[in-house]
C-alpha cells in the first residue's frame, strides 16, 4: 500500500500558495514542514487531513523529482526491502533507522531506484517486543 507521495518542485513557494488554495475544498491542508537540519537544507511539506501523505520537496541535484513510500507491516520488512533494493543495483538514500522528526515511530528506509527515484519503505508502529 502506498503511504505518501512527494513531487519534486522548482518553485517551492508558488507550489505551496497553489496546494493551500486547491487542496482547501477537500478538507486537505497543509499539516507539516520538514526542519531544513532534516532535509539538507530543501524544503519540504506535508499535506493531509489526519497525517500528511502528499508531500512537495523544493528540487535540487540531490533529490529526483519522485518520491513514494510503501507501507511496511514491520520494521524488519523495511530492513529487508533496504537490503534486496541495494542487492538489486539501488543506491542508498538513507538507512534503515527511525526518523523522530517526523514522528516517534517512523523507521524508515530510502533508495534510488535506477533512474534516481527515491523509494522508501516505512513502518509506523513502535517496535515488535
């Protein structure tokens, strides 16, 4: 299942004044920022209506204009999905660990696929005891 999108955008701030404006009707808004110390300094928000799962990322060299995450039913699925995708020629983007910043939970995992798209697998539930 698919957890979040993000698009790659080349003017942040019109994209935001545009996805405030055309997501309202929809009871969609704007619910999160992403620190730039998180980020490396691109900016990044999240749009919902209980948690964010359409993201924007201001475009840069780094970063591919796609951006999608799965749902992974465990933390060690998305270990496993880190590993098979590096075995498979992805380059890594991010290891295997929890993100705080988002929330406390959020372990996630990020590669790039072979045309530099960043796939990400992520579990939000605390970890299995």
């Amino acid at each position: 299942m698919i957890d979040h999108v993000t698009f790659g955008v080349t003017d942040f701030a019109r994209s935001v004044e545009f996805y405030d404006q055309a997501f309202a009707p929809l009871g969609v808004k704007r619910l999160f920022e992403v620190p730039l110390e998180h980020t490396g300094g691109v900016k990044v928000a999240g749009y919902g209506d209980d948690r964010p799962w359409f993201w924007l990322a201001e475009e840069n060299a780094t970063r591919g204009m796609l951006h999608i995450a799965l749902t992974s039913k465990d933390r060690a699925s998305v270990d496993a999905f880190y590993a098979a995708a590096l075995h498979a020629g992805g380059r890594d983007n991010g290891a295997p660990g929890l993100r705080p910043h988002y929330h406390n939970d959020y372990y996630g995992a990020f590669v790039l696929d072979p045309d530099g798209h960043n796939i990400e697998a992520v579990c939000h539930s605390p970890e299995a005891t």
